[in-house]
C-alpha cells in the first residue's frame, strides 16, 4: 500500500493507459454506501440527571406509502422507560414529526417534566423552539404540541439518524 506522499506510478501494464499517472489514496475512514459521505462515530449519550432523553424518528413506509413513527424515552442511567410504534395518517414529514413529538411529550411528562428531544430532522424542532405554529399543513397540530410543552422544560437536538437507530427501528 502506498503512503499519501509516495510519488506516483504510470500504469504500464495496459497499453492505452501507459503513461497516465493514478493519483488515488485508500479511504482513511469508511465511507456510507448509499450517499458516498463519510460515516461519523455517533453515539448516543444518556441526558444529565433528572432529565430524560425523548428519541424520535420518522418514516415513509414505501410499499404501502404510509408514514411511521417511533422511538424511546431514556433516563440518566440509560433505562429505557417506554418505546413505541405507530403508524401515522399525515401529509407531510413535518406533520408526522410534530405528531409523533406531540404523543410522545405527553408520554414522557408522565416520567417527568424536564426532557430532550432528539430527532433525525430539524423542521419540526426548529418550530418547536421557535414556538411559531408554521406553514398552514401543520397548525394545529403545532398548537397541540406547543399546549402539551408549555408546563414543560425542554431542549431540542438534531442528531443523525447513525446516533438514533433504536427509534429509526421503531419508527419503521
């Protein structure tokens, strides 16, 4: 194998490519198969105490074209508390990100009143912090979740969906 500062070789073997320099270096990380970016080492970690951790993810289910939701409240200590599963009737990602938020806050307040929600997309996080009701698909569901959250402290966070894979499970 050679080094990133080795010179490089002709490749003389193959008479229409003789000549031609190679300048290819092995990948120093491993690589996503489905969109070519590199893998980053995400790991989920436990919220400080006595806050709990509200995982959530979404999805399309192709064949039957619905939408899924899913996830798992966590406390300090990493104990799972409750995990759930449901389809959901929406017409948008953000719709069902919000519904699967608003029935899994109400969930979560029966554990406690101080919790993170971490999510895989940032549209419906960032109405949520912003605490504006948003485009006219989805109002009422925000006014839901923002009545539900308002008795609440409560923290938002994009995390990939490679930090996320039990609620990505759950969700489809």
């Amino acid at each position: 194998m050679a080094s990133p500062a080795a010179p490089l070789e002709p490749a003389q073997h193959v008479p229409h490519w003789c000549g031609v320099l190679f300048p290819m270096q092995p990948p120093t990380q491993t690589m996503d198969r489905r969109t070519g970016i590199p893998n980053r080492d995400v790991k989920w970690k436990p919220p400080d105490h006595p806050w709990l951790k509200l995982n959530i993810d979404t999805c399309l289910v192709a064949p039957s074209g619905k939408f899924g939701g899913g996830g798992l409240i966590r406390n300090s200590r990493s104990t799972m508390l409750a995990a759930y599963s449901s389809p959901i009737n929406a017409q948008s990602h953000c719709e069902v990100e919000l519904s699967t938020i608003l029935h899994r806050a109400l969930l979560a307040k029966e554990f406690g009143a101080l919790f993170w929600i971490e999510s895989a997309t940032q549209q419906g996080l960032s109405l949520i912090n912003s605490k504006h009701l948003g485009p006219a698909q989805t109002r009422h569901i925000m006014a839901r979740v923002l009545v539900a959250l308002q008795d609440c402290s409560t923290k938002t966070r994009v995390i990939p969906r490679q930090g996320n894979k039990a609620a990505e499970f759950l969700a489809k």
